[in-house]
C-alpha cells in the first residue's frame, strides 16, 4: 500500500519557481510514498520533520594516497597492512567505511589499512580471487595472511585482526 501525493496538495509545488522543475517532471502526475512515511509530521504548511533519524551523516575523514602498485605499498610496510576490497554500489561496504576508519585510528601503530575498490582494479580482484563484497586480507611482508568477508563490527573486526595477529606471528 502506498500514500499519493499530487502536485496541488504540495504547496511548494504549485508556485512559478518550481513550474521550472515540474517540466522535468511532466509525464508524472503524482508522487508514490511507502507506507513507512506515514510518520511524517507537516508544519505550518513549509517544513517537513520526520521523527526518524538525523538528516545527516557525519563526514567519513580518510587518508587518500596513491601508490604506484599495491604490491609494492603491501612488500614496503613495516606493518601487516588490511586491504578492504569493496565497490562503492555495495551497501555492505558503504557500512564498513566509517568502522575501518575507526579500526585504522584504533590499531594505527600495528596494521595500516588500504582500501581497493574492485570496480577500478579489476585485475587486483582477479589476483587475490575476490568473490565476494566486502573482503578483507590482512597482509604480512607483502602476502595474504588471513582473509575474511563480510561486514563486521568494529569491535568484531578489532578481535579478528588481534586474534589473527598474535596467533599467527
């Protein structure tokens, strides 16, 4: 079941500015909302508040740096170095980028961690054999040492990376 919205019950929406806008939009004659925006409180006929969730994010602060191949950023580094290989359509991986930032500044003078998206470095995918979004590798003087898929909590993927570290060294 959906609740539908026509332009002249939208007051924003029937005035001469917006007459611009509505061209793109000609061939629809009614806006479709899910039912779960039934919650949604108009006031004073110009705001829309929704007792929901924040309108906003925070901002994701990442370091961005370009290497001139991974394996040598992976054979280079004096610590194990997590490469999370993801896609930027793969909700998932949308999901892990805050908690890898979190983990990178959490772990900062153990591991270093890279991001590779799969859609760019396709033959970097093939290489490492990933089938599956996320995947993480955590690499050792340059070669797999673990890999795991999935989304994680940053608690969770803290244990894993400690876990594997003191297991394995």
């Amino acid at each position: 079941m959906a609740i539908s919205v026509s332009a002249s019950t939208i007051p924003s929406l029937n005035t001469r500015a917006s007459s611009r806008n509505l061209s793109k939009l000609s061939s629809l004659s009614s806006l479709q909302f899910p039912v779960q925006f039934r919650q949604i409180q108009i006031i004073n006929n110009s705001r829309i508040s929704s007792p929901s969730r924040p309108r906003f994010l925070p901002p994701v602060e990442a370091k961005k740096q370009t290497f001139s191949s991974l394996d040598d950023l992976l054979e280079n580094s004096d610590n194990p170095v997590l490469v999370d290989f993801y896609a930027t359509w793969c909700g998932p991986c949308q999901f892990m980028a805050p908690i890898l930032n979190e983990v990178g500044a959490a772990l900062k003078d153990r591991i270093k961690v890279v991001k590779v998206d799969t859609e760019k470095y396709p033959k970097i995918a093939d290489k490492y054999r990933i089938e599956a979004l996320p995947t993480f590798i955590l690499f050792k003087d340059g070669k797999p040492f673990d890999r795991f898929e999935g989304a994680l909590t940053k608690d969770q993927l803290i244990e894993r990376i400690e876990n594997s570290l003191s297991v394995k060294q």
